[in-house]
C-alpha cells in the first residue's frame, strides 16, 4: 500500500519561455488529486523499465518540501528548454510511504498502522508529458474548437522520465530517455542530474537472459519455448523471494542437468558483462517473467504461466519423427472464450 505525505506540480510552457513553479503543495484530501498521484506514484515503483543508480548527494540541503522541489524544478527547467526538440511538460514532486499490502477491506486504524515503524520513505520526480488535445466551446457569444497543451497524462500512461529515490537507503531507480542538446545525445536524469552510471534495467536483464538461454537450447537441441519460460519462472521467484536476480543463477537451475550448457552459458553471460546481481521489484518481476507467450507458424498463439514449464503433465513439447512439435495442455478442467 502506498501514502502520499507531499506532492506538488510545477508547469514548464517552452514555446513562451516561463516556468511555473507552485509555492503550495497540492490538495492530497481532494480525493481525485490523490488518486491521481497515487496511481502513477505505484507505476513508477512497479516499472520494469527502472535503471538502478548511485545517488550523488542532492537531497541534504535541509530545505523543506516546497522549496526542494522548486530547486529541483528549476534546474529540470534549465536543462530541458536546451533539447533540441522541446516537449511541454510538469514536474511531479512527491515524497510517499510504501508498506506490504493490506486487505481492501482494512479499516482506518488497520491501514494506519500498517505504516508505523519501518515503512520504507520514498522521494520522486516525474516529468509529465503534456498532450495536445481539442476542446469545443459552446456560449451564446462563441461556438468554436479550440486547442490547448494542457492536458496531464492520464494516471494509466506510461511515465518514460523519473527518478525514485529510496531515502532510508538512498539507492535510486530512475528512468529516461535520450535526449538532443546541442548536438549531443543526453540522459538528462542520468547523465545531468544524478551524474551516475546506470546499472542495465530488470527488462534488459530480463531479455538478455532469455535470449542466452534460447540461443543454448536451440544449439542443444532443447525446445527453446520451454527453456524460455522455466528461465522467466526462476527470475520471477528469484525476485518474489529478494527483489535481486542473478543471471548466472538462472543459467545453473535451467541447465541443471547439463554441466556443458551449464559453461556455454556462463561464457555467453561473461561476454555481455551482465552483472552478477540486479535489483527487481516483486511487481516490475511478475510483469515481465509470470506468463510465457509462444506463437507458432500456423499462427496459433499460447499464453500460459512461466511455473507450468517445471510442472510435469500440464504444458508438454513433443517432437514428432517428421521434425514437427506436437504442444499438448493437460489437465484442464474448464476453457473459457476470450
């Protein structure tokens, strides 16, 4: 469960040049702004697109909320209206609790309690994208389409730029994308404000170790489908178990039972420099690693559980003597139409 404590939004207009930076927080009991908040706040932390990076010392100044995030916004102002290609934008500021999950049903004093003692504090910032969107204006006077640029994203939009800082631990997760500025290709958040070197993400983790264990199954004459998935089923225990994945571990436990697969893919892992550990959220992991999607050249397509490719008798590869592969789903009790 996540608690806003402070959110504020300040608003970046590049095409006139002014920034406007809010001196109040936004109102967290109007129920709609807090439920906007919430609700890109719990994407940001479950994003499997999140880069882990060592912090450089931003947040010591002693400066209240307010004042932080007026700091902090000045200098996103600053750095952004130099990109070649301008976007309008705000900034979201928040600073947020996130405890264990609690039944829907908790009361008040349940999910207040939830949150005293060791609830891990949060610091964010995203950059919100504004659209360009249409309106119609309907008076006595006027009838006419008008449009404007100041629509926020909506709280199901997937927020590309943003960083979230762990304040107990100050480990950070952040997000970007490159940027032109005078020529020269930037992370901003990386390159410019946290000036760290990001760490590969959970997806690029994710991918490359699906690719190396698909390309040692297929040399091995193993069915990759299968490899494939029983690979996601561990990173995604691995994850569920310590929010930390290894690569190499994941090659040990597919390939358990054969030594030389067990070497070819620690020499490929080696060769891509993969590092021997990655932080990955419970939610980022379940979204990327929980369902397995194969499709065939008969253009049948099969989504089942990644922990099915262990269990005997459920999902099983066969191949046939003419090089065909027979896909055979077991005991199923009931199929419903989608």
């Amino acid at each position: 469960m996540l608690r806003v404590l402070h959110a504020i939004l300040h608003a970046f207009d590049f095409e006139v040049g002014s920034a406007y930076l809010s001196q109040a927080e936004l109102p967290l009991d109007d129920r709609q702004t807090k439920s906007y908040v919430q609700r890109h706040l719990r994407r940001i932390t479950a994003s499997p697109e999140s880069r882990a990076g060592q912090l450089v010392d931003y947040l010591s100044g002693g400066d209240g909320f307010v004042e932080l995030s007026i700091s902090i916004a000045q200098w996103f102002w600053e750095e952004l209206r130099r990109a070649d290609a301008v976007e309008q934008a705000d900034l979201l500021v928040a600073e947020f609790e996130e405890t264990a999950d609690i039944k829907a049903s908790s009361g008040e004093d349940e999910v207040a309690a939830s949150f005293d003692g060791d609830a891990p504090r949060y610091f964010a910032v995203l950059v919100l994208p504004r659209k360009l969107t249409f309106s119609h204006e309907l008076d006595i006077d006027a009838n006419g389409i008008y449009r404007t640029d100041g629509t926020l994203p909506s709280p199901t939009q997937k927020i590309v730029s943003y960083l979230l800082v762990n304040e107990r631990t100050m480990a950070i997760d952040f997000s970007d994308k490159p940027r032109l500025i005078a020529g020269r290709e930037v992370n901003v958040i990386a390159d410019d404000f946290l000036k760290c070197h990001a760490r590969p993400s959970g997806r690029d983790i994710f991918a490359a170790v699906s690719s190396i264990v698909e390309e040692v199954a297929e040399q091995a004459g193993l069915n990759p489908a299968l490899e494939v998935s029983r690979a996601k089923a561990v990173l995604a225990r691995e994850a569920e178990e310590g929010e930390m994945v290894s690569p190499l571990h994941v090659g040990r436990r597919v390939f358990a039972d054969r030594e030389d697969l067990v070497e070819r893919y620690e020499r490929e892992t080696a060769q891509q420099q993969l590092p021997d550990e990655v932080p990955v959220r419970r939610g980022a992991a379940n979204r990327m690693a929980k369902t397995h999607s194969i499709r065939t050249d008969t253009g049948v397509t099969i989504t089942f559980p990644s922990e099915l490719a262990d269990r005997k008798g459920y999902i099983d590869f066969t191949r046939e003597d003419d090089g065909r592969l027979t896909i055979t789903i077991s005991n199923v009790s009931r199929i419903d139409n989608r």
